[in-house]
C-alpha cells in the first residue's frame, strides 16, 4: 500500500475551521444509463478513497481529528466522509467549503464534472452541471430539471434536491420526490420557471388569466390577458417596463409584453379591457363582476407600488 499523501485541505466556511484530510484512493469506472443524451450505458469515473485521516488547524498546528455524530441511519460518521463532502460539495458548486488545495488526480476529476462541455446552464454566475457524484462517490446522479427555486438530479429511483440560488442541499430522500413533484405543478401554474428540462409527458404549464395595467390614473385602462407564461417572466417583464419610466426615457422603449413572450414560446393573448375610472364604473368593480377569479395583476407605471 502506498503511504498516505495530503489529499486535500479546505475551510468550512460557516465556522472557519481548516482540515487537512490524508489518505489514498483509486479512480474506478462505474455504469449508469444516460437519461440526458440517451447514448444507453455511458461509463463515469469516481474516486475509492482508502486509509483517510484527519486533522485540524489549531493555531497554525495540525491536531489529529475525528468527526462526531451521526448518519440519520445511525452510522457514525467518519474521515472518509469528510473527503466525500468536500468532492461533492465542489462539483455541486455550493459554498459549503473554501478549496485551499486538491490533489492534482482529484482535481482532473472534479474538472471532468464541471468543465463548460458538461455544464447543462449558468445561473447567476454558478454552473449547474449535467453529472454530479453522489455523497458516497459510487453512484452519478444526472440533471432531470431545473427551475427558478430549485434543481434536480436522478439516479435509478433517487432524487437530490438543491436550491438554484444556492446550489445546498435541499433533500436527498423523499422529500426530494415531494419537491420534484411540487416543482411540476408550480411549473404548470407559473409560480416556478423552467430553466432546463421538460415536464413529464402529458404534463403541460397552465393557461390561466392576468390582468396587465397601463398605469393607475384615470384615463389608464386595465387588459385582460390569458397566458402560460411563469410568473418570473411576466415579473421580470413588468421591472423592465417600469424602469423605463422610472428612468424617465421614452415609452417607446417599453418591451411589448406579447412579442417578448411570443419569442420565448408562451402564449399572450388579449381577453378584455376596460378603462379604470369612465362616467359609469370602475376596472376594479368591472373585474369583480367579470373575472373574479383573476389573482395575477401587473402594471406598467412609474409608481408601480401603487398597483
């Protein structure tokens, strides 16, 4: 057996604390079905790490450590997993551990996970990879579906649940199929965007009715619209109107709200209109009557808390 070597030192962030982990370990070959570019059996490497010990910075001095407590399966923790957390942690793109140094072999590997080839899509400035390892390094989970709120990976009938803004851990079990489930409703309904992936076949994003206001005074008028596009769009469309006006530049610079969806494959299409004040009601009282149902209210104005 080859003597141990460093094979990583990072800091958990949140507490600041610093770990050398040592140990050896060999790269392996595993199988798994690929259910992103369906090519069958497509081979993955992991690291089989053995012999892993620990130690923690103490004013400048490493002290010989051990993890406490335990797994919700009652197993006791040990160093080995501290060497999983960080490699998963890395290749997920959480913040969860500051790299201080990566053994060279253990760095290509976390490369072949997140270099640009296998990113799926970037948001906010972290990549979201197609393939991730799992806690255990065994297995590989494969992107199934992102949204504005969260991502999710799959591997056989298991599912890890990760925040989108954050990439942490959200559920690996069955809340993480809870989630999943929830997410394709809230997809359906618009409370959630699709970033990547598509809904379960059969499944389709709701067409429901909003309404969309040209302002708030007198002589405005207020549209009824029915779309499917999520509510992060129709909010982000409303921010850029507004500041248009905000900004005081000319009303032509108003995105047109149904091009700008159009383009993106939803639908827009006008229902109604009635003006907010005339000599016999008001679009408040009309809408009541009408459409008592409509929940969704956007306005294009350059005070749009006043909506």
């Amino acid at each position: 057996m080859a003597d141990e070597r460093l094979l990583a030192t990072f800091k958990v962030v949140e507490t600041g604390d610093i770990f050398n982990i040592y140990g050896n370990y060999d790269i392996e070959k595993g199988k798994v079905v690929d259910i992103i570019n369906y090519k069958g059996l497509i081979d993955f490497d992991y690291p089989d790490f053995y012999g892993v010990s620990a130690t923690k910075l103490v004013d400048g001095k490493e002290e010989s450590f051990k993890p406490v407590g335990e797994t919700w399966a009652g197993r006791k923790y040990e160093c080995m997993d501290m060497i999983h957390a960080f490699i998963s942690s890395i290749i997920i793109g959480n913040d969860i551990y500051s790299k201080i140094y990566l053994d060279s072999k253990l760095q290509e590997l976390v490369d072949s996970y997140t270099n640009d080839s296998e990113v799926a899509l970037t948001v906010s400035g972290r990549k979201i990879p197609e393939r991730i390892l799992s806690y255990n390094m065994y297995d590989m989970y494969q992107l199934l579906l992102v949204t504005d709120a969260f991502i999710y990976y799959s591997y056989d009938e298991s599912v890890y649940m990760l925040r989108t803004d954050d990439h942490n851990i959200v559920s690996d079990n069955y809340f993480a199929e809870v989630g999943l489930a929830d997410s394709i409703e809230n997809v359906k309904s618009g409370k959630e965007m699709l970033l990547w992936g598509e809904l379960p076949e059969g499944e389709t994003i709701e067409i429901r009715m909003v309404t969309l206001s040209d302002g708030t005074s007198m002589g405005d008028n207020l549209y009824v619209f029915k779309t499917n596009a999520p509510i992060a769009e129709l909010k982000k469309l409303e921010e850029e109107s507004c500041k248009v006006y905000l900004e005081g530049r000319d009303s032509s610079e108003v995105p047109i709200w149904a091009d700008v969806l159009t383009e993106k494959g939803y639908c827009f299409d006008y229902v109604a209109e009635h003006q907010h004040v005339n000599p016999y009601d008001t679009s408040s009282g009309w809408l009541e009557k009408n459409y008592p149902d409509i929940t969704e209210h956007y306005v294009i104005e350059n005070q749009p808390e006043l909506k």
